[in-house]
C-alpha cells in the first residue's frame, strides 16, 4: 500500500484527477487552478451539497470504499434530480487519517467516478486535509434547469396526486441487516477473547455473514440509485410536478416537508405504499413494523412528487411509480389511511441527524 504523505495533496489530486474528461460544455475548466469555472447561460444553476461523517453516515465494517464513493455522488445527484434538474458538475472534499493509503482512495474515486459517469457529471475539484476523528466525505453537486422546469417544495395543491418512485423500507431494513450481522460478529469475538480462543479467532477471520435471500436490502442500502429514470419519463409523458423531493429521511418527513411549505394536507393510503417482499420478510424476521419501516427508515433516495389530478391517466402509464394518495386542504390534516380503514396523523419520524 502506497502511504499519502509521500504523494502530498497536490499528488494524490493529480494522482486521482489527471485522466478526468470533460462532458459538459458547462465545464469551461475543471480541476487544477483555484476555482473551475463553469458557463450557464439563459438558464438556472442549482447547487447542493452533502456532508457524511464516519460513525455518523457509514461505517466501514461493512461499506467498502468503492461503494462509499458511489454512495457519496449518487446521494448529491438525487438532490438535484429532486429539482427536476439535471446534474454537471461535481465538487469532492476529503478528510482522511493515516490509516487511508493511496489505494484506498483509489477505490473510492473508482466509485464515485462510476455514479458521475451514469449521469455525465464532471468532478471538477475539491480539497484535501487530514483528520484525527475518522473519514469526512463533503459533496457539492451543481446541475442545471431552466427556470419554468424547476419543481420546489411548495407547489403543491388541494386535489393534487401523491407519488412515489420505486418502492420503500428496503434500505433501512438493509442497515438493520448489516447491524445485525456486525454485532453477532463482535459478539462472537468477544466470546472467542475471553476463552482465549485462539482456534476461533482465527476462524472468525474468514467469517461470513448471513444475507442469504436479502441482497437486494444489502444493494439497496450499499448501492443507492438517484431516479434520474422517473424525470425522463415525466418529460416524455410532458407531466410537470407541482412540487417534489427525494426520499432520504423518510417519506413521512418528507411529505410533511412538502405539506408545510405547500401550506396544505395529505391523505395517503397504506394499502397503497410500495414495499418489496424482501422488505416485508425481515421485518417479519425482526419482528418490526413494515409500515413504519417504509414511512420513516430513509435513505431510499427515491422520488416523492405531486402532480395535478388531471394527470392521472398518465400517471397510470409510468413505470415503477406508484399513486399513494392526494393533497388536501391543510385543516384536513396529514392523514394515513390503514388498512382496515383507520386514520393516524402523519407523524415526522425519519431520520433526524442532530439528535444525540
């Protein structure tokens, strides 16, 4: 393993930037002088940014660096999908310690350059420094829309569709699967210590976790995929949003973002909320609601939109998408509907960063 220090920041940036192409002729000059410099005209720049933090964000007992740099882009991508935009270029910041060496870093570029090369984004700079507490990964994504394209949070209206992309609750019940796993793991090494247990230790060095029939949770926690697919059949079906988001917190706290700057209500339907059989099998397995996996779990990174009620014939025609309910007057309140037609106040549950 090749150590950093012998490269310093200005070699591992070349190291890891030099054979970068550009792809959009936005990107007048990427990596290499003190800003890139991008060109926008008649047109809005949208810009977003991510920060994710070792032991907050991920944990690289089970995310390897590859996935983490996929991770890292696609998340920021999403945000301006979110927008109905599309995205040009990205901007990458980097805290490591000395434990990282060259390689490692290779393997993250690798996955990030993956995500940027599905949706032509140019990495067009960034910043290098060490830390003392662990991997700080800070992501700024630009993109770009025309002003009478973008879609905010709140634009919603009484009588509106609610829509939701792909399905939800895999990728929290994939993190559930993977704590689960790393603790019988540590468990079993704690165990194997105080017998002094050489034989085990050494045994527990090739241990295999058990995710047998769950890949597709473990993908979609490891691997999430911004939904640039669902905008493209949007514009081909010439259905505009009247608001939208991503879903990285949890559908409930996102609708309720979008009721709260829409100044309206909801009314959604459990009956009608997309969940994967995967899904459904190990929260059965972990004795967990699958309803409340699939409102508050977060991290799908799928889109949550509206759309007015004369779309709905349309709405019909797209693929992986699913009409969950519809936007009410805000004295109506924020409603799911069970099923055995009971009704619960919508309650903000996701996931909350800040909160010790």
């Amino acid at each position: 393993m090749t150590d950093i220090a012998k490269l310093g920041e200005f070699g591992l940036i070349h190291h890891l930037t030099d054979d970068l192409k550009v792809k959009n002729a936005s990107t007048k000059y990427g990596v290499g002088d003190d800003c890139a410099v991008m060109h926008y005209p008649n047109t809005e720049v949208l810009v977003t940014t991510d920060m994710l933090m070792e032991g907050v964000h991920f944990d690289l007992t089970y995310i390897d660096l590859e996935h983490l740099g996929y991770k890292s882009a696609m998340v920021n991508i999403s945000d301006i999908f979110a927008m109905n935009g599309t995205p040009r270029q990205m901007i990458v910041s980097i805290a490591l310690s000395k434990r990282f060496a060259v390689e490692d870093m290779e393997q993250f570029y690798s996955g990030l350059r993956m995500a940027c090369d599905k949706w032509n984004v140019d990495i067009v700079g960034g910043d290098t420094t060490s830390s003392y507490t662990g991997l700080a990964i800070s992501i700024t994504c630009i993109g770009e829309c025309s002003e009478e394209q973008i879609v905010y949070r709140n634009g919603a209206k009484d009588t509106d569709l609610i829509c939701v992309s792909g399905d939800l609750g895999a990728a929290y019940m994939g993190l559930q699967l993977l704590e689960r796993e790393k603790s019988v793991y540590y468990q079993q090494v704690d165990e194997a210590r105080k017998k002094n247990d050489k034989q085990a230790l050494e045994a527990l060095s090739n241990f295999q976790p058990d995710f047998a029939g769950k890949e597709y949770l473990l993908q979609r926690q490891l691997k999430p995929e911004a939904r640039g697919d669902v905008l493209k059949q949007l514009r081909d079906l010439n259905i505009r949003p009247t608001s939208m988001m991503d879903i990285s917190d949890g559908l409930s706290s996102e609708l309720m973002h979008i009721c709260e700057q829409s100044k309206c209500g909801c009314r959604i339907y459990e009956k009608n909320i997309p969940i994967d059989y995967q899904t459904a099998v190990m929260a059965e397995e972990m004795n967990m609601n699958v309803t409340t996996c699939a409102l508050n779990g977060g991290e799908d990174y799928e889109l949550l939109f509206t759309v007015p009620i004369g779309d709905h014939d349309k709405i019909e025609r797209l693929e992986d998408v699913k009409l969950i309910g519809h936007i009410t007057k805000s004295e109506f309140g924020k409603i799911l509907v069970t099923r055995d037609n009971a009704e619960f106040e919508l309650k903000a549950q996701g996931w909350n960063p800040l909160k010790d």
